[in-house]
C-alpha cells in the first residue's frame, strides 16, 4: 500500500496510468491517484516503481508514509 | 511538436527528377508528381500551401516517455507548443467531433496532426482510435502525426496502416555526448535511462524509425531545436544523417526560453537563439536539403492557418452541444476556388520575374510584410499579430521566415513600446509592406531605415515585392538612393503567457 501522488504537482498526463502492473492508478478530477489496496510498489515486477519511473514531476510519486510500508507475501 | 531536403533523397526518393530547390517553398513544377499530391494542400510541408489551407490538431495524447531541458510538464511543450496554457485534453470520440465541426467552418482545414500535448507515440490507443474515428467520416482530412522517435520503430506498421502519410520527428542531436545536455531521460521497456545512455538510446530509435517510414514512402519532416551553444553548431551534422535517411524536409526552430516558462533551459538562462543566427544556419543546411522555414511552433491544440490560432472558437463544449453536417462538396468547392487563386499568384509571381530578368545586381534583402493569408498583403500594420519575411533578389522572392509581435508575448503594452518592438521584430528588413499604416508609424519606420510601403494593398505579395524590388534597383542605378545593410532582429522570447 506504499506510494501516493501528490495531487497539486500532479499534472494529470496519464503516463502512469497504464504502466502501472497492478491497475492501481485511475484518474480521480482531473489528476491520478494510487489505490493504497492495489499498490506492491512494484515489489515482484520490475526493479522500480513504475510510476516514479515514467512521472514528469520529480517527487510526485512517493512513498505514502501515513500508511505501513508494502510487504511481499513469504 | 509541433516541420517542414532532402533535395535530393527525399524528392529524388518518389524517383522523377526534383530538381535542386525542391525545399518548403518548392512548388509543383519542382516536385515529383506523386510527393506534390501528398504536400500541394499540407501547409506545414509546403511553405506554398501554408498561406491558403489550415490544420487542426487534436490534444489526445497527454503522456510523454520522455523528459526534454525546454519543456515543463505542467504546461505545453514550449518549443513545439505554447506554454502557459494546458490544451485541454479530448478523448477520441470528442477529437473526432472537433475535427467535423471545423472542418465544416473551415472548408481549407486539410490536415489533423496529433501533436501531443505529450508524444502521440507514448499513447498510441488514443492516437489511433482518433485517425481511425476520422478516416471513417472523413476521408479526405489528410492524417499526421510528430514524435520524439523512442517508440516509433514499434508503431510504423500502424502508421502505415492507418494511411498517415507524414510523420515529424523532432531530431535535436546524432551524438549522445551533446544529447545529455537535452534530455534528463527516456523511459523505455519499464526503466528510467538517464545520462549518454539515455540519449543513446533515444537517438538510435530515432533515425531507425526513420529509415523505416521513409523506406515505406511516408513523407518524414524532422524538427530540430536551435539550442545556442549547445546543438547549434551540431546541427549541420543532424542535418546530414537526417537527409542520407531519407527525410523529406528540415525544420530548425529557434529554442523559446524564459525563467517564467518553468524549463530546465529557461531557469537556468540558457538563451535562444536571434534571428540572424537561426537563418544562418538554416542557409548554411539548405545546401543540403529543404528547409522549413514558415513553421508557428504551434500548440498540441491550434486550429487555422499556421500563422492564426481559432481554438478558442471551438471549445469542448461548445462542439460536442452542436449537431455536425459534414458536407464534402462544399469543402470541394472552397478548395476549387483557392487552386484557382493560387494559380493566378503564380503566374503574377512569374510575370514580374519576367519583368525583372534585365537586370543585373547582387543584392539580396528582406522585407517583412503584413497579411491575413491568401498570400496577399491584406493587413493593417497596426493590426499584424506577426510580419512574414521574404528575402528578394533578381532570383525572386523566397519567404524565409515571420516575426511574432503580438502584443501579449512582449513585454509593453502601450503604442509606443509596441512600435518600438515591432521595429526590433523586423530591424533586419528594408522595408515593410502593409494594406495601411497611420502617419506616426510611417515617420517612426522611416527614421528607422524600413521603408513603409502602402501601395500594394490587396494585392499577391510575391509580385508585389518584386516590382517594388526593381524600382529599388532603378533608385540605385539612378543615383537616388544608396544600398545599406541593415542589422540583426529579435526573435519574440515571450511566448503567450497571457493568453
């Protein structure tokens, strides 16, 4: 349930949108947002974060700390 | 994103002999037959077309897959589009409505190119869920598209598919040690790359895409950002790799930079380049191949003539409210009647190249002139939102380039300060053809060394700067006048904040 998007630096271009290998990510008024339930962190598909990795806004996509960090399943 | 030598490869490609001024300005005796059908009504791969048939684009592809020094995200691309303003973003079905409903109000709109605001290429279902909305219902809209080039190689076959006969790539550099200093990264097959490697990486899909497109007779145009100090010398090596692949034209366009547009190039006060230093290289590669030279760096969303923006009438609302009659003999018509203008500039253009082939002079100079389209000098002075420069010689008349000076991309808004910028817009130029012009601004001209010229109201601008050329020349021959070089021109930085 790790990362979020800041919303107000988010400039709704929708490059994460359909990167993301979980479908975590849908458009929310005009900007995206990550369901916390549906995000890995990209854990078991690829070495970094999609979203970080495609993002145009640097810091934009980050770890949500309000929640606990994702965890693989042993 | 958003054009326009392939003398020789790109015109000689199709075969028949082209002959060596087959650039932007080329006209149909230049080209081949079957090149002159694909370009003869696109208006940013014929400079000749670009006076009298529009294009559309359609902001349908938001997402980009890469990161350039001179474009801010939050806005529109800066260089190929304007910053300051989002285009508003269109799903295809309302992309398809859009282009019906213009294409209605404005019978000469030929072409819709999807531009961005990020690459088309990077969303590819949304870009060609619209060309194929629009090939159904409207078969005769030529198709276009511009790219950055990483994803091409994995869509020609879809290009080619869809009958998209021209593709832009925006090429800034061949050489990955020049390229980092331009791109930050590309993301390509799930991984950011950053640095040379980055630049690599982009470059090789780049000219690889191309040689796919050309090799499957798609006309290609290659846009390359003049990036003073970083790729404008190196230019002149794009310019080369581009042409032996077989690209059709060449534009180079003046980087657009200011800290207010948010860029890495902008904030770091990288400048752009002045308007002597971009039409010399531009010279310098026309040698080699054809140079657009007529390119607006319009937004992902501009409808109208290339020099015009109409967007604003045609708002998301406002279209998708109205019912929507497309009537291709009406379209037929309008355009019937601009080839028959069109065919009367020509033989005005060669009447005077007759008139002036007595004489005998080396000079070569600029004049800007003030025109609503048509080819004609049909604009106030007061009123031009921007000045096309043609350069004239016994040769002829050749248009090399236009001048921004509307007032909300400068600085000042009163009479004064916009005169002043005006006079800085076109300071290369000997003189300046209007429809009209006030007392106050004919005085302040003149004491500025441009001649103010009225006479010609209404009428081709080809011919008309051409007979005034030979009265120039008679002036020198008699003794009345003496030949002076004029100095550099501004090219507008600002672009439109405000607007």
């Amino acid at each position: 349930m790790p990362l979020k998007i800041i919303a107000s630096q988010c400039t709704g271009c929708s490059a994460c949108e359909p990167e993301c290998p979980n479908v975590a990510i849908t458009e929310k008024n005009g900007t995206f947002w990550i369901n916390p339930k549906k995000c890995t962190e990209c854990i078991g598909h690829f070495d970094t974060p999609q979203c970080i990795a495609v993002c145009p806004v640097d810091n934009t996509c980050v770890i949500d700390t309000s929640v606990p960090r994702y965890r693989p399943a042993a | 994103m958003q054009e326009q030598a392939a003398e020789h490869k790109g015109c000689a490609t199709s075969g028949s002999g082209g002959n060596a001024s087959c650039g932007s300005g080329a006209g149909q005796r230049d080209l081949a037959p079957e090149i002159w059908e694909k370009v003869k009504n696109h208006p940013c791969y014929s400079e000749e077309a670009h006076h009298h048939y529009a294009r559309m684009h359609v902001a349908v592809a938001p997402a980009c897959n890469i990161q350039c020094n001179y474009c801010n995200r939050k806005y529109d691309c800066a260089n190929e589009s304007r910053p300051g303003v989002v285009s508003e973003k269109l799903t295809a079905e309302q992309a398809a409505k859009k282009v019906l409903a213009v294409a209605s109000t404005i019978p000469q709109m030929t072409v819709l190119g999807i531009a961005g605001p990020g690459d088309p290429l990077a969303n590819p279902e949304k870009t060609f869920k619209t060309f194929a909305l629009v090939s159904k219902v409207a078969p005769d809209i030529k198709l276009c598209l511009s790219t950055n080039g990483l994803a091409l190689p994995d869509h020609v076959d879809t290009i080619a598919r869809f009958k998209v006969d021209h593709v832009t790539i925006t090429i800034n550099m061949v050489d990955a040690k020049i390229g980092q200093h331009i791109y930050p990264w590309v993301y390509w097959k799930h991984k950011r790359y950053v640095g040379e490697e980055a630049a690599q990486l982009l470059s090789d899909r780049q000219l690889m895409g191309l040689e796919m497109l050309t090799a499957r007779g798609i006309l290609c145009k290659v846009n390359s950002v003049m990036i003073p100090g970083i790729n404008d010398e190196h230019l002149v090596e794009v310019n080369r790799a581009v042409k032996s692949r077989g690209a059709f034209l060449h534009n180079i366009m003046p980087l657009i930079s200011a800290p207010e547009h948010g860029t890495v190039f902008g904030l770091n006060g990288q400048r752009g380049p002045s308007a002597r230093e971009l039409k010399a290289l531009q010279d310098s590669c026309e040698g080699e191949m054809n140079m657009m030279r007529h390119c607006r760096q319009c937004r992902a969303d501009a409808v109208g003539l290339l020099g015009e923006d109409r967007s604003a009438e045609f708002s998301t609302d406002r279209i998708m409210a109205t019912e929507v009659n497309y009537d291709s003999e009406a379209r037929k018509a309008y355009q019937a009647k601009v080839e028959a203008e069109r065919r009367a500039k020509a033989a005005a253009r060669q009447h005077e190249l007759d008139a002036l082939a007595g004489a005998n002079s080396g000079i070569k100079l600029l004049i800007a002139v003030a025109t609503k389209g048509s080819g004609l000098v049909n604009e106030h002075f007061g009123h031009a939102k921007e000045f096309q420069v043609y350069e004239i010689s016994t040769a002829g008349a050749k248009f090399v380039g236009h001048r921004r000076v509307d007032l909300y991309c400068q600085g000042g808004f009163g009479e004064e300060e916009s005169l002043a910028t005006v006079i800085r817009a076109i300071n290369d130029c000997h003189a300046v053809f209007v429809a009209k012009i006030g007392g106050c601004p004919k005085a302040d001209l003149r004491a500025a060394g441009i001649d103010p010229v009225d006479e010609y109201a209404g009428q081709f601008i080809e011919k008309s700067a051409l007979a005034w050329f030979r009265n120039y020349l008679d002036r020198i021959g008699s003794g009345a006048i003496v030949h002076q070089p004029r100095g550099d021109a501004d090219i507008r930085q600002g672009a439109y904040i405000a607007a």
